[in-house]
C-alpha cells in the first residue's frame, strides 16, 4: 500500500479482475471562507488493527472532511478495522451525511470493515432511505454493539 497524503490524500489497494486499483480520499478544496475542522471528532485507536472514530454531535461538511481525513490516516497507517461512532449526532447536514457515506464505501474497498453505531431515529432514517445501498458496512445501535459484532466475525 501507498500512500500521498498532500494535495489528495491516496492509498492503494490490490486489484482484482474487474476492480478498480486505487482509492483516492480527496481533499476538500479550499474556499476564501476556509472550512474549519469539526472540534468534536476524535479518532481513537485500539490495537494494531481498530479505529474507532467519534463523529460529535453535529455532522456537516467540516465534519466529513475531518473524519475523512482521519480514516485516511489511519488507512495509510495500517488499520483495516473502522468503527464510526455516529451516536451523538443529533444534527446533521444529509449531503455530509451522504459524503461519510461514500467514505465507508471506499473503505471497503479497500478491504476494510466498516462498523456504524447510530440510534438517533433520523440518522437511522437517513442512512436506510438516501443511502440505500449500504455496501458492506453495518449498522448497529452502540459502539460496544458495533465493537462486538467487529470482533465475532470470522476472520
């Protein structure tokens, strides 16, 4: 795996007939009004292979550049275990919603499981009707459901 971290941040995954070879985890272009980082979102690390990441109470766009970032960093770094913990948000932007979204589906693309803990019934309801094609992450209620269900799949 590979990896530039600046201008786009890129890790590259190995190809599979019909695949694509490289998942590319863009940076946010910069505007005149800037896009400052969400302060609440923080990226815990558990063992060699787990990434826990705590999305804050309120996700927009400066939120999904955050976490985008730091799933990228920990991609880069070597961890293949996500768990977003979404189950503090009680506002939320659905395009930013949509955006995290997408990030989970390059994830697992390259070959990382991707483990979402939401209980807010709109976050719910939002992830089930705009993102229907849920891909392969899975939604549990809790973060100590989502690391449990992380740690009893096979392996």
């Amino acid at each position: 795996m590979a990896a530039m971290l600046h201008p786009t941040l890129r890790a590259f995954a190995t190809t599979v007939a019909g695949s694509t070879g490289a998942v590319t985890f863009a940076q946010v272009p910069q505007t005149p009004y800037g896009l400052e980082t969400a302060p609440d979102v923080v990226a815990r690390r558990m063992g060699e292979f787990t990434c826990v990441v705590h999305a804050g109470a309120h996700v927009r766009e400066a939120t999904a550049h955050t976490l985008e970032q730091l799933a990228a960093t920990a991609a880069v770094d070597g961890y293949r275990d996500f768990v977003f913990d979404l189950t503090r948000v009680g506002r939320y932007e659905t395009p930013a919603l949509r955006s995290v979204a997408d990030l989970w589906r390059r994830l697992a693309g390259l070959d990382c499981e991707v483990f979402v803990a939401a209980r807010n019934p709109g976050v719910v309801d939002c992830l089930h009707r705009v993102i229907p094609a849920r891909g392969k992450w899975t939604l549990q209620p809790t973060v100590a459901d989502a690391l449990r269900a992380l740690l009893a799949r096979p392996v």
